[in-house]
C-alpha cells in the first residue's frame, strides 16, 4: 500500500508538477523566515506586549473552523445516508486531517521558544489538564486528528485491499468525530471569552458564531475541490452534491451574519465604555482606523455571499456559486483573524493604541503553513481518488496499466 502510494504521488502531468513545484517553494521561503525568527525572536513579527496574538493565531482560529465544517458532510453521508453526500465525505475528512496539521503548526511558531513544548507534554511536563482551557484545546485538537487519520486511512486501505471495512471502527469513530468538531471549535471560542477582562470576546454566542462562520468557510474550500475533482479526474460527483453544500451554507451564514448583528446591536445599544473594541474596528478611534478597511470589506463580503446562496438559481450556477465561494472564504478569514483578535486587544487596558500589522516575517511563515497543508491535501488525494476508482489496489500490477476495475463493495464512500 505504503509503495504504491509513493509511485502514484510520484507521476502526474506538468500541472500536477506546477503545482508541487510552487507549494515546495512557499514551504521553503516560510522555512528560511521561521529560521530567521527563531533567530532573532518574536521581534522579527509585529506581537508586541500590547498585542501579543496576531497573524499566527488569526489562521489558527481561521482553521479550526475549516477542520470543524467536515462535520456538515459526516451527518448527512453517516447518519442520515444520503449518497450523494456520502460518496465524496471521505474529501472533506482529508481537508480536516489537513486543516488540524495546520493549526498545530500555526500554534507553535506562535510560540516565542519552541524548546520549551515538551513542559506540557506528560510524563516529562504538566499538561494542568482539565484545570487549562489551553490544555483542552490541546487535547481536543489532536484526538479530533487522529479520529479523522483512523477512519481516512482505514476505509482507503480496506477499499486498496478490496475488502470490506470495520462498520463498527469505523461508525464508532464518525459518531464520536461530531461532537468533536463541535468541540474543537466551542474550546477555541472558549479561549476567548473566557478572559473577562477583554469585554470583545467577553460573550456567550462566539462559541455558536465561530461554528456558524466554520459551516460557511470549510464548505467554501470543498465546494472549489470537488468541482477541480469533477474537471480533472473521472471521479463521478453529483450535482445534487454540491447544490446541497451550498445549501447548508446560505443557512450557516444566514445565522453567521444574524449572531454577528446581534453582538454589535448589544455594544451600541448599550453604549458603554466597552464600546471601545467595537468602534476602533468598525469607526477607528482617535485617528486610529487601520482595520476600517478590514471590516467593511469583511461585510461586504459576507452580506454579498449570503445573498448569492440563498437565491436557488444563484447557488446552482457555476459562475456566481464560485464568486459566492471566495466571497465566503475571505470574508470569514478577515472576521476571525484582524476583525477577531485585534480589536480584543485594542485599545489595551492602559487604553492605549498599538496598530498591528503583520510583517513579511509572518506572512512568509504562514504562507509556507497553508502551502504545507495544500501539500498534504493534495498528496492524500492523488492517492484516495484512483483508489475510490477502483484503479489503485491491491492485484494491480506495478509498472503495468491496466483497465480501470469496477469499484468493489468496500469502497472508501462505504457504499
């Protein structure tokens, strides 16, 4: 399995190549900028005492919401049986394996000495776990890794083999991997507004809003796999499939932008000295407008995709489903990175104002984080999609083409 996985991601034509050859060098110049910061320290990024969170734990949070969203394909391809979600779920559980493998990276060059990891690692450190919300994060993060690593690798392996797979594994562990991705992500919220003393995070409805926002974001980047997935292989993917998606979307974003309304009608109406954060993002304050840009844009965005998704006929064509797509995907990455952490730490409890802005230095590591994650993404489908083809298995001959085999009974959609 292991010899044939390397040749079948070892051939491919000049776009494949194209492809690898650019995320390679992504991954090489971030590698060189992480050097240098290691180097030198955090000083090379822009976090300073007033803003110690930035870039990096924007797209951390980002992605935890892109590893969540697979939840919104394992309910109606496990629990309810629908086939045409449940012949392409296996997708959107190899864009949670890669989205985890992101956010752990982003997490630790985030930390200023990486040395130091192992002081939480038991038996050697103390995990202060179940008294650290930073320890259940930790936590939840790796076992929702490795439920979706098990179930990829074991119904991919089972279809190589053309067997049948562990029904019990295997829907044991879907059952457990739904209220995991609620969790991760609910945890995350909870890292925020658990700090009473930062009044912007300090509310009840981020956990729901983080969730409504990752249903929106992780399906956008599906909807962009699937259909490059339907042009450039011969894998069959119903229509029906992703006017679906797009559904669940217009639904997650209706209650995205609902809850988001609800907390800015909350720091207006009551017009308090909390007001503050809020205003510095969406009016600038004192001269100090920055993320103005930022947050207009993220509205623009997220008003504008809502309106493509909920209208049938918008969501069904292929052009404005796309631009309905990117309109999700950066409108929710503006929100949950400059639109989240920033003004959470703006003005600072002295009431002053530092304008953040991430530096080249942490633009080119964390352009090498997604290029890594596109890597992997991209790997563990050159290998899972000639294997639910019924091409790549075990009686196929290395070296020899042969004719593609119809798709046995233990395919990788279970059916």
């Amino acid at each position: 399995f292991f010899a044939g996985s390397l040749r079948v991601v070892t051939r491919g034509n000049a776009l494949y190549w194209g492809w690898l050859g650019a995320l390679l060098v992504l991954i090489l110049s971030g590698v060189l900028a992480y050097i240098d910061q290691l180097d030198q320290g955090l000083t090379v990024t822009a976090m300073r005492d007033p803003v110690s969170w930035g870039f990096y734990i924007g797209n951390f949070t980002f992605l935890v919401g892109v590893a969540a969203a697979a939840v919104i394909l394992v309910i109606p391809a496990y629990i309810y049986r629908w086939p045409p979600i449940r012949e392409i779920a296996i997708f959107g559980e190899l864009l949670a394996v890669s989205a985890i493998i992101m956010c752990l990276l982003f997490v630790s060059v985030d930390i200023g000495r990486p040395d130091r990891f192992w002081h939480m690692i038991p038996p050697f450190g103390i995990l202060n776990f179940p008294s650290s919300l930073l320890a259940w994060d930790v936590v939840v993060l790796n076992l929702y890794f490795l439920v979706n690593f098990v179930v990829v690798t074991h119904l991919l392996y089972s279809a190589f083999a053309r067997r049948d797979y562990n029904h019990k594994l295997v829907w044991t562990l879907v059952l457990l991997s739904v209220p995991m991705a609620i969790g991760i992500h609910t945890v995350t919220a909870f890292l925020y507004n658990g700090l009473a003393a930062r009044p912007y995070w300090n509310s009840s409805i981020l956990a729901p809003q983080f969730l409504a926002s990752a249903f929106c974001s992780g399906p956008a980047i599906l909807l962009f796999v699937l259909q490059l997935l339907r042009r450039f292989t011969a894998f069959r993917i119903r229509d029906e499939a992703i006017w679906k998606i797009a559904e669940l979307m217009a639904y997650a974003m209706f209650l995205n932008l609902f809850l988001h309304g609800a907390e800015i009608f909350r720091e207006y109406y009551s017009d308090t000295h909390h007001l503050l954060n809020t205003r510095y993002l969406y009016e600038g304050v004192g001269g100090h407008n920055a993320l103005l840009p930022y947050a207009w844009t993220a509205v623009a965005l997220n008003v504008s995709a809502f309106l493509l998704f909920v209208i049938p006929a918008t969501r069904r064509n292929k052009v404005t489903l796309n631009i309905g797509c990117v309109a999700i995907y950066l409108g929710v990455y503006i929100d949950k990175g400059m639109g989240l952490i920033l003004p959470g730490l703006t003005p600072d409890a002295l009431g002053e104002i530092y304008e953040y802005n991430p530096t080249l230095t942490e633009l080119r590591v964390a352009a090498g984080i997604f290029a890594i994650g596109f890597l992997v993404f991209t790997l563990m489908l050159k290998v899972a999609v000639p294997i639910a083809l019924g091409q790549f298995h075990v009686d196929a001959v290395p070296g020899r083409p042969k004719e593609p085999l119809p798709a046995p009974r233990a395919t990788v959609a279970g059916t």
